[in-house]
C-alpha cells in the first residue's frame, strides 16, 4: 500500500502522464463532438430516418475503418520501444511500414465496402428510405478510407515517440474541418445526409495531409537512416505484421459487438436506432477522453518496457489508473443527472427524445464499467503484448454469447444490458491477463509474437 502511495506522489510521473494525455483528450473529444454535431445537424431535420442512416452509415464505415485500428496501436507500441532505446533507423521503419499498411488495406477494404455494406442491410432490414439514404451516405464516406488509415498509423507512430502535439493537430483539424463542413454542407447547401458524409472524406484527407507533413520535423529528434532493402525482406515485416494481426483479430471482435448492437436495434424501429445513436454518442465522448490517458500508458509504459525501467511502468499505471478513475466518475454523474439535457441538445424529434430518456440510467453505469479495459488496453499496446488482447477479446465474446442470446426476449434493454456486461467481460479477462503476466514478471521477458 505504501509503494501505491508513493507512486501516486511522483510529481514527475504526473506531470509526464497529463502532458501526453492532456492534448490527446483534447483531440480526442473532437471525435465524439463531430458525432455529436452530425446528429444534432442531421437530428434537426425533420424525419427519423435521416438520423438513423447517419446512425447506421457511420456504423458501417466504423466497423471497416475502426476494424484497421491495429494501424494505430501496433505503430504505437514499436515506435514506443524504439524511441526508449533511442534507434531512429527504426522509427523510419516503423512510419514508412505503416503507412504502406494503411495504403494497401485502403484499397482491399474500398473494393469489399460496397458489397459487404449491402449484405449488412440486408440483415438489417431497414426500411426503404433508411435503406436508400444509408448506402448514400456509406458510398461516399468510403472516398476518405485511405486518409483515415494513413491517419491512423500517423498518430499511432507520433504517440510511440512521446510527441502529444502532433496527434492534436491532426485530429483536431480532421474534425474541426469536419464540422465547419457539415454545418455549411447540410445547413447551407442543404445536401442532407450526403452532405454530411462529403464533410468528413475533405476533413480526414486535411488531417492526413498534416500529419505527414510533421513527420520531417519529428524526426530530427531520432538520427538515422531507413534500411530500405529491409522493406523487400519478409523478416522485417514479421514483427509488425504478427502484433497487427493479433491486434485486428481482437479489433474485429471488438467491432463486430458495436455492429450486431446497431443490427439489433435497427430491427427496433428508426426510433430506436436514432435513441441508440445518440446515447452511443455519449460512450464516445466518454471513450475519448478516458483513451487520453490510456494513450499516456501507451506511450510511458511502451517506453519505460523499452528502456527496462520497473519503476517507471508501475508509476505510470498507477497515476494513470487514479486520474482515470476521477475522470469516469464525473462522466457519470454528468450522464445521471444531464443526460436529458444530453439528448435534447442533440435532437427535437419527440419519439427519439423519449426513447432514449428511457435507456439513460445504462449511459451513466458504462463509464465506471468501461474505463478499466481502456487503461488496460493501454497497457498491453505499449509492451506490444497483442496475443493477450487478442485471447482476451476473444475469450469476452464467447463468455458473452449466451447472455446475450438469453436476453434477447428484453428488446432494448437487453441489447443494453448486454453491452453492459460486455464491457464488464472485457475489463475482467484483460485484468486477469495482467494479473498472469505480472505475476511472471512477463512485462520485460520478450515479446508476445
């Protein structure tokens, strides 16, 4: 008890902790506040599917795209390891493997969106205008897939090097961008849910563009030279390709629980995919800003695992554990006892709005469930511990299957209560991974592929 205290103590690892997770919760509430501005946009125009089929449009492009987010994590943990050893030949690798990644699985998944996307509304089984505007609006957001994922390895290779700042630029002016957009493209122009959509392909195309041209500069802090003869041996990419693949796995996953959620609660009615959409929206305002401190682990731990330092990664968890903790207990209280006025900002279709003030009380539970699996996640991504994350997913949806075919018969409260104990699973299997590999000091005994 009295190293947690002196742990919690260390003014210093404070102060590394939130000058790291300080920009990234800053750039990452602009996330959920383009969602937040789509739907009160979209949620003001005067019918319920136009909401539902940004609502549904958005889940299908999230499902590919949030599907590749191993880009990110896989980037972040090697970039972190090499920038504590000081090897800038590796950094180069690893942004220049990365971004390659991205530009291909660009392609493959722009190519597969369109069917796959018509499969999923098939399932779905939507009604015709939610159907139609739904596909518009998916189409056109595919245009943006390449610059998301080279996005995504940006920031993933920023964070690895302990620089906060350049993810903030790069997502703050994506979604910056995307909202002066969507109010000029919807409101002004009055391209409706396509608007929409066109708003945010300029934005993740500005954001790219940023990021990569901050790379030069970054890189002056780390001399050395890229082995490019070693981009054309299969070796070199093993190691990268090995924790992404695990990574994806898990991510799938992952994703697939978000996607059979909004499948589910589009056999509701529109009503009730709107109502889910915007309480979701509330999640990922949460999400967002708890992952600026798990980006901190992330970055500390990675390093501090890197330079072999104890010390240094249980500080970090423990300071990062503590402000995450205050910080999810205000998020629910601020759902508890604003939420109405949450969902009010966000829409005055009068059915939605009642709809979701029902389902209210399972928004304020999620942050006291849900933050642990962020920090952990946070955790295993900065050791490039993927096999565990992966195992652990893996292990939460097998866990989670009966529940969830038992509480089917509850219509929405039971999707919700699912998504619950999801969460709950997640935090537990994860946590119990952790527990195994500290136990057996497995933080500094090698890698996980």
């Amino acid at each position: 008890m009295s190293n947690l205290s002196n742990d919690w103590r260390d003014r210093l690892t404070h102060r590394r902790v939130w000058a790291l997770a300080a920009p990234m919760i800053l750039s990452n509430i602009s996330v959920p506040l383009v969602a937040l501005v789509d739907s009160t946009v979209i949620g003001h125009l005067p019918h319920a599917h136009q909401l539902g089929a940004v609502a549904v449009g958005a889940s299908l492009y999230t499902f590919l795209a949030w599907g590749m987010g191993f880009l990110r994590m896989g980037t972040t943990g090697f970039a972190a390891q090499a920038a504590g050893r000081g090897d800038g030949a590796a950094l180069r690798q690893i942004l220049l493997q990365g971004l390659l990644l991205a530009l291909g699985l660009a392609i493959v998944l722009g190519a597969a969106g369109v069917p796959l996307s018509g499969v999923a509304l098939h399932f779905m089984q939507p009604s015709a205008e939610l159907d139609q505007l739904t596909r518009e609006f998916f189409h056109t957001r595919l245009f943006g897939l390449p610059a998301a994922l080279a996005s995504y390895a940006l920031v993933g290779w920023f964070l690895g090097t302990q620089n906060a700042r350049a993810p903030l630029a790069i997502l703050l002016s994506t979604n910056l961008v995307n909202i002066a957009l969507n109010l000029w493209f919807v409101l002004g122009l009055e391209w409706g849910v396509t608007g929409a959509a066109r708003a945010s392909v300029i934005a993740e195309w500005t954001g790219a563009i940023i990021g990569l041209l901050m790379t030069r500069k970054a890189l002056r802090a780390y001399p050395g030279h890229i082995a490019w003869a070693a981009l054309a041996i299969w070796q070199s990419w093993r190691p990268l390709l090995a924790v992404n693949r695990d990574i994806f796995i898990r991510s799938l996953a992952l994703q697939s629980i978000f996607f059979l959620i909004t499948v589910q609660g589009a056999r509701l009615g529109d009503a009730t995919v709107a109502a889910n959409a915007l309480l979701l929206n509330g999640l990922l305002l949460t999400a967002h800003a708890l992952d600026g401190l798990a980006h901190a682990v992330e970055a500390l731990c990675g390093h501090a695992i890197g330079a072999r330092d104890r010390q240094a990664l249980r500080r970090s968890l423990v300071v990062a554990c503590g402000w995450s903790l205050l910080a999810s207990l205000g998020f629910a209280v601020l759902f508890l006892f604003g939420g109405q006025l949450f969902i009010e900002m966000q829409t005055d279709i009068q059915s939605v709005r009642d709809t979701a003030f029902i389902y209210l009380p399972y928004l304020a539970a999620l942050p006291l469930i849900a933050v642990w699996s962020y920090l952990l996640d946070g955790l295993f991504i900065g050791a490039t511990r993927a096999r565990e994350m992966r195992n652990g997913m893996l292990l939460t949806v097998a866990l989670l299957l009966p529940f969830a075919w038992a509480l089917q018969g509850l219509g929405n409260h039971g999707l919700w209560l699912t998504f619950l104990l999801f969460m709950l699973l997640r935090s537990l299997t994860l946590g119990a991974f952790a527990w195994y590999l500290q136990r057996n000091d497995g933080w500094f005994a090698g890698k996980a592929h």
